[in-house]
C-alpha cells in the first residue's frame, strides 16, 4: 500500500495544467489523444484542432507546427515521469524499499497515463533534432535515477546485478511497455500493476541464495 510520504501522481488533465492560456492547453490534449490514436505522421493540424474546439487556423497562434506540438507532449510527460521517479528513489528506506517504491510508481504513472504515455515513449523518431536531443536527455535522466538505486543496492548486497546497464534498460523498458498495452477496462489497477512489477523487479535483482523464496 502507498505510504503518506509517496508522490501523489497526477490525472491526465493535470499533467498539462500548467500550461496557459486555456487554448494551447486544450490543443495539447486534442494531440494527444489524436497523436494516440492515428500516429503521428497521419494525424493533420485539423484533427487536432477539431478535437480541441478550435479552427486549424486558431492552432498555429500557439504552436508553429505539429512537431512543437508534439515536443511540448514529450517534454511535459517526460518531466512528470522523472520527477516521479526522483521522488521515489529518493525517498526514505533500503534500497529494496526505495528500487520497490521508484519501480511501483514509475508503473503506476504509465498505466494511469497511458494515452499520454503512449505519444511521449513511442513517437520519439518523429521529433527535430534539436527537440530529440533534448527529450532524450530526459529519458538519460531517468535511466541515471534508477541505475543510481541499483548501484546502491549491488554494493549494499542487497541486489546481484552482474550487467549495471542491461538491467537499468530492462527495468525501464518493463515499466514503459505497461503503457503500450494498459487498458481501463482490465482486471488490475495501475497501483496493481505497479505493485506485482515492484515485485518482479526485486526478484530478479536479488541475489541468488534469495532467489525463489
């Protein structure tokens, strides 16, 4: 169960709520769950601005083009997806407790933002360079928070990790795919999910005399 001192993660509206004015908010949902839906490269101005309320013509007074509608997504679900993370490492506990904890959340803010999710993990290619660089710095940053929780753990000896790196990527790539298949309407929630992957992640960190108990 999640303690008082857990980050509290955000709804799907208030991952983009501090965006203003009004308008270029409704625009970053409207490509969101355009993006989601179509893929990028199929998805017009129009669809998006239709699904805000708006004319195309009313889109381009915030946002030059599709692709800056599409870094803004990215670098707004990347900044709330590492701040989880950071808080959750960062908090009180063993490294069991902190790996279980950044790994229970980490899942938990895929799955409860699934859509958003979705567009910010898998249209990455879709960016401008200069977007890319800087969304892949991102994601390099939640890479360092977790294998910082595992280097720790390794030489505490509360974890065997023979590959520092794979593991990281392996870990990261088993909580992001949750938003790829996640869906409201299935038998676990995503504090279920998040949950049973804490689990699973220690149990292939933990050293081999631990390991299925």
């Amino acid at each position: 169960m999640a303690s008082e001192a857990e980050p509290q993660v955000a709804t799907a509206d208030e991952s983009f709520e501090g965006v203003s004015p009004d308008a270029a908010r409704r625009l970053l949902l409207g490509a969101v769950e355009a993006f989601a839906e179509r893929g990028f490269h199929a998805t017009t101005t129009r669809d998006i601005a239709s699904r805000a309320g708006m004319s195309p013509a009313a889109l381009y007074i915030h946002y030059k083009t599709k692709e800056e509608l599409l870094f803004q997504i990215s670098k707004v679900g990347h900044e709330r997806s590492v701040g989880v993370l950071a808080e959750a490492a960062e908090g009180g506990g063993g490294d069991s407790e902190r790996l279980a904890r950044a790994v229970r959340l980490f899942v938990r803010w895929h799955a409860e933002h699934h859509t958003t999710a979705r567009v910010v993990q898998y249209e990455l290619a879709a960016l401008g360079e200069e977007h890319y660089e800087e969304i892949v710095g991102l994601r390099r940053r939640s890479e360092e928070i977790l294998r910082g929780v595992l280097e720790s753990g390794h030489a505490s000896g509360e974890f065997e990790v023979t590959d520092l790196r794979g593991t990281t990527l392996a870990v990261m790539s088993l909580c992001i795919d949750v938003a790829r298949w996640y869906s409201p309407s299935g038998r676990r929630s995503p504090d279920e999910i998040g949950a049973l992957y804490a689990d699973l992640v220690l149990r292939m960190v933990a050293p081999r005399a631990r390991r299925g108990g």
